[in-house]
C-alpha cells in the first residue's frame, strides 16, 4: 500500500507544477503530460527505494 501512495504523491506533484509552468508558459497541454511523467518516475523511483531498504 506505501508503493501506491508515494506513486500517486508523485503524479500528483508533477500535475500540479505542470499546471503552473504550463500557465507561465502558455501551453498548458503539454506541461500537464511532462509533470505526470515526471511524477511518476520520481514516485516509482522513490518507492523503489524504501522498498530496497
């Protein structure tokens, strides 16, 4: 359950400075895609670790 939870902080995080810097730049489509991938590679990277620890 700790994996799930650190994966969805993770996209949600990334939406959220997506939006930001897709309204600071005019182009919220594609800052909105780049903060979910983002967040979701930071999410599963650190799940991954504490579940190495």
């Amino acid at each position: 359950m700790n994996k799930d939870n650190k994966l969805t902080k993770g996209i949600a995080l990334g939406i959220s400075f997506g939006t930001v810097i897709g309204l600071l730049t005019n182009n919220i489509a594609l800052w909105i895609g780049v903060g979910v991938a983002l967040g979701a590679g930071i999410g599963n990277s650190l799940s991954k670790k504490k579940s190495k620890d």
